[in-house]
C-alpha cells in the first residue's frame, strides 16, 4: 500500500519517538534529548541520540538516523508498510483506505483478528483450568513452564464440540465470521457446526504484526489424528505464506551483527522444536506449517537474512525435507539469497538435542551448517553407486540438470564450475573422500589437497601464485590481460584455486572485479579460507607491487605453471641422513632458483650451439630466470631490495 504524505507526517505527529525507541534502548534524559547505547553497534559510551521535539535519532557510532519508522525497519527488520501499519495500530489510527471497498474489507479483517485475539486468550485461560491438566502435563515433560506458555501464548482447546463457539457468540461473534476465521468446521450435510481444535494443546500463529490470525494445535489422544492440526486458509491466514514465530524470530535476529547466526533465520520442522530453541537462547527460529517450504514462505527468509539455515531431523523424512527446499531453492537462489542446511544426527530433532546435548552443541552444529551446492552434491552422490561409467555419467547428467534449474547467469556459472571441479576431484586416481555421505563430510566433497602439507612453497604468504593472482583481481586490465594464462593455470592450493574461480565467476557475470566481490562470492559459496586468505590483502596487511611493468607481470604469470613443474621436482629432494629431513625454507627458494637458472642455462647452451652467442641475450635470460622464480613466491622486485 502506498500511504499520502498527510497520513505519515499525522502518524509521525502522534508517536513519541522515545516511546518506540525505548522498547529496544535504554535512554536516559540529557537536557530536552535522550542518550542510551547503540542498538546498531557494541559501544561501552553511549553515543545513540533520540530528539522527540525533531522526532528523529542520530547514532554517532554508526553515522545511522531517520525517524520511528525507519528504527523499525532497521531494528526488527520489518517492511516499510510493516512498520506503518505497527506505528498506526500503537497510536489507534486508522490506515487509509483507497476506496469504500477497502475501508470496508479492513474493518471486516480487523473484527476477524479481533475474534481470533479473543478465542486465544480462551485457550490460555483453559490451559490453567482442571480440564487443562493433562496439556500442562505434555507441556512440561517437553520442558515447557508457565514462563514459556505465557512467552509463546500456549493454550488448551477443551474437549467440547462447541466450548469455543459458545463462548464467543455470547460476546457477539456471529457463527459466520467463526466460520470465516477457521474456528469452526461447517460440515457439508448442513448441521450445526462445531469447534475446529478438541482436546489439543494450542501453539497461536501470529502475523507481520503479531496478531494472532490462526493457531497450530497437536492432540493429546495417542491416536489422535490427524498429530498436528492448523487452522484453515481464511482470509487472515494462508499456511502457504506463513511461517511460525516470524516475527518473534526476526526481532530476534536483528541485534546479531556477527557469526553465522546473523546471516538469516533458522527454519525447523515444527512449532515445538522452535520454540525449543528459542527458549535455549536461540531466538531466530521459525517452522512452516505442516507443507514443503513455498515460494513465498522462502522470500519470508530471505526478507530478514541472506542466508537462513534449514535444521531438519536426521531421519529419513528430514532428508526428503532438505531435499524438497533444495529443489524449491534452486530457481529463486541469487547473490544474496541462499541457503544453509543441518541434518541433526541419530533421527534427533532440534528439540532433543536442546535436551540431551545442551544449547551449546545446538549452536556448534547450526555454525556448521553446509551450503545448498553440498547438499545437492551429496543427494545425487548418494543415489545410486558409481561403479560403471554409465553410472558416473547418470551422477553430472543429475548435477547438471538441477544447476539448470538456477535463472540467475552468474550463480549458475558458479555452480556449474564448482561442480565440474567436484566432479574432476572425485573421480580423479588417489582421491580421497569418496562415498562420504552429507553429514561426514568434513570439506567440500571429493577433495584430494591437504593445504598442511608441508614442502609447499613459502614464500609471503606460503601460497605459491597467490600474490600474483591477487594482482590481477587488483587491476582489471591485468586479469583481461593474462585471462588465457589464468584460465589455463591449476593451482596446488585449492583455496587459491577456488579464489581464481570466483573470480572469473565475477568478470563472467559482468560484476564488478575487485577483492571485495570476490571474498563477497566466496562467502556465499561458505569458502571461508579462501576468503581468509583475501582478508591480508583487503585490510593492506599484504600488499602486491606495482612498480613493474605490465607486460614482466603477465610473463611471469605465463611462466608460472613451469616454474610450478620445477618446484614439484626440487620438492621430491630430501637432505639430511636417511633423506627424510625436508628443506628449511632458505635453502628450499634456493634450491628452487637453482633449478630454473640451470634449466635456463641448458636452454642457453642450445642457442649459442645454434650460433646465439650474445652474453647481453643470455644475461637477460638469467634475470628473466630468477625474477620467474621470485614470481612462484609472489616476491616483486621491490621486495627483494627492501629485504636485502
């Protein structure tokens, strides 16, 4: 909805600003203004600003301001209607509407909401009753006190087939407008209706504005069935387009600035393992409403976070689950938007392992979670063995066809290179991984480097290329410039290896080449040291020369994997008794240099064999020589005269 300006400026009139701010901020007064801590930031001297008389804050520590709406927008992370309609709903007044329809439509829906607020407070106030013994029993061997019933609105449907109805209609609720809300089932042989929810424990489902518009129930019968019951699709409530605790759980969220916790919410299986976590300290989780994630229960996620992570049990429901949201997934995913999945261990759900395992272990496994490309790996790895080529051929027909389904180019060509890699890893000779299911794998699947290993070349950064590979994301025109020379070059590191990728992904895409989009990708594709391997040369703590010239850079990037070829040689030599000592590092870029001079030396003798006997052709050959053996190191000209 679009709001006239006379609309805003009146709500903006009628709320106080400490008022709104006050519920998240402590203030103190100073003078006519208040002060308090920033909620945007970690800060011990308060530096966050609130003026009622103007009716906007400043925050100095982050440089942030706007007025009540934008707090909302930027503190429970709502919509800018959202946060509207909260403002207009506190100060009681009354939304516009375009036309008589509308102002007619809006009243009906409020009286609705106000029928549902009503039956919700029934439940709570049966839950307390003799007749709610038995709920209070259930909810307390799942841990559930009175504290955690009033937090979450916890209630009991007693076992009547019309306790609800008779209650509200004699507060002035027609049968109809029950019937419209989904509190009452109208049977289709035309008798009296009766209630919706018997003899189960209530859990309320609230809006964007947390008004309670449906409710979830779970029957106290052992055979009771269906086990979990939702109200039906009303004209508050659709479960398609719903997700339990949103909002609880984006409020929760937004005060989280760093950890894998901040990047989105967490979406388990059912209401009882939300609110499990949410009463272990782990306040961002939300669950559908009994169906596969939709399309527009996804852009619910992907509205409060970037990356939400999908807790599933363990057993054989929860994978089918994680694997619907991956198919769901595919086509919507998009820098920016991805996803994250756990699969608790032993059939456990979130619920258990808050009991059994602790808080903490929640939060290890849920800072562990892996990203969606490790999940669809893992599904067609699975599904059938790889013993003939058919087979093999049938594993990257699969891959292929799901990363088809991906409309964004550049994910899609990220994928597709990720994959192919995982693919040539997997199946080269002495691999190792192989037959790992999803929740063993430790890395990425199939991948065969140890980057301990020692022996590989030190240098600054003991990563042989790196530095000059960081160069040419550094320069554009350098990356165009070698684009054929980096395209064919394999790094041994697969982290410097996975950096090169990224890159192209980025140039490919027409982003923009630099650093930080590269680290940004490598991110969302959870390379998290490859990105730590950026973070040097983001923050200048590493730094690449450029007093060389363009065309010495782009030959000893061409003459990189050669010099890798000798490395690789001088590498196998051992020194010391027994030939198991490895070589110090000195000796080690000695032994190196050594290699490639002789090498260039033999070529020389060839020439001047051929009648190229100019010693000023050959001395060039030998500086071209060792500069080819500093570029293994990424050691530029400058800082070899500034360690000599």
């Amino acid at each position: 909805m679009r709001f006239p300006e006379e609309f805003l400026n009146e709500l903006k009139s009628r709320v106080r600003l400490s008022d709104v701010v006050g519920k998240k901020v402590s203030l103190k007064k100073r003078g006519k203004d208040w002060v308090g801590l920033s909620p945007f930031s970690s800060e011990k001297t308060p530096s966050f600003y609130v003026h009622d008389d103007r009716g906007f804050y400043k925050c100095f520590s982050t440089q942030k301001s706007g007025d009540a709406i934008t707090f909302l927008t930027e503190t429970e992370r709502l919509t800018f209607a959202e946060a509207v309609e909260k403002l207009a709903r506190d100060v009681g007044l009354e939304l516009p509407a375009q036309s008589a329809g509308e102002a007619q439509q809006y009243r009906k829906r409020a009286t609705l909401i106000d029928w549902v607020e009503k039956a919700c407070v029934f439940f709570e106030d049966q839950l307390r009753k003799p007749a709610g013994t038995e709920a209070r029993e259930y909810l307390q061997k799942r841990g559930f006190g009175p504290e955690a019933w009033a937090r979450h609105r916890m209630g009991f449907a007693p076992d009547g087939w019309r306790a609800l109805s008779d209650f509200l209609t004699k507060q002035g609720a027609t049968i109809e407008e029950l019937i419209e809300a989904g509190l009452l089932v109208q049977p289709d042989d035309g008798k009296q209706p009766w209630d919706r929810f018997r003899n189960r424990v209530i859990f309320p489902i609230t809006d964007h504005s947390n008004r309670p518009i449906a409710f979830g129930a779970r029957t106290l019968e052992p055979d009771g069935k269906p086990k979990y019951l939702n109200s039906s699709d009303s004209p508050l409530f659709h479960k398609g387009r719903t997700l339990y605790r949103y909002m609880d759980a984006r409020e929760a969220l937004a005060p989280i600035k760093e950890g894998p916790l901040s990047r989105g919410l967490i979406v388990t299986e059912g209401y009882v393992d939300a609110i499990a976590l949410a009463e272990a300290g782990i306040g961002t989780a939300v669950a559908p409403l009994g169906t596969a994630l939709t399309e527009e229960q996804l852009d619910l996620l992907w509205r409060a976070g970037p990356e939400p992570i999908l807790c599933f049990d363990g057993d054989a429901a929860g994978i089918r689950a994680a694997w619907r949201a991956c198919d769901r997934a595919l086509p919507l995913i998009e820098p920016g938007k991805t996803l994250f999945f756990v699969l608790l261990p032993d059939g456990m759900d979130p619920d258990d392992v808050v009991r059994v395992r602790g808080a903490q272990e929640m939060r290890d496994m849920l800072g562990a979670a892996r990203p969606l490309v490790d999940l669809l790996w893992a599904r067609e790895l699975e599904a059938e063995p790889l013993d003939t080529p058919e087979r093999k051929a049938g594993f990257e027909a699969r891959l292929m066809a799901a990363v088809g389904q991906i409309k964004h180019p550049g994910v899609k060509k990220a994928y597709e290179r990720e994959l192919r890699d995982r693919l040539y890893w997997h199946f080269r000779p002495g691999k190792s991984g192989q037959g790992q299911s999803f929740a063993q794998q430790g890395g990425s699947p199939g991948r065969g480097y140890n980057p301990g290993k020692k022996g590989f070349s030190p240098g600054p950064t003991g990563l042989p290329g790196l530095g000059l590979l960081v160069r040419a994301i550094m320069v554009p025109m350098h990356f165009e410039a070698a684009r054929e020379a980096l395209a064919k070059t394999e790094y041994p590191d697969p982290d410097v290896e996975d950096i090169r990728k990224a890159a192209f992904d980025m140039y490919e895409s027409a982003e923009k080449l630099d650093l930080a989009t590269v680290a940004a990708h490598l991110r969302t594709l959870d390379r998290k040291r490859a990105v730590e391997l950026l973070e040097p040369y983001l923050r200048g703590q590493l730094s690449v020369s450029f007093g060389a010239a363009s065309r010495d850079w782009l030959d000893a990037m061409e003459r990189f994997p050669v010099a890798r070829k000798l490395e690789g040689e001088v590498q196998s030599t051992k020194v010391g008794t027994g030939g198991e000592e490895p070589l110090s590092t000195a000796r080690y870029e000695a032994r190196l240099r050594a290699a490639i001079i002789d090498r260039e030396k033999a070529s020389r003798s060839v020439n001047e064999d051929a009648g190229d006997d100019s010693p000023i052709k050959g001395e060039n050959k030998l500086r071209t020589a060792i500069e080819k053996a500093d570029a293994v190191f990424g050691v530029s000209a400058e800082t070899k005269r500034s360690e000599d």
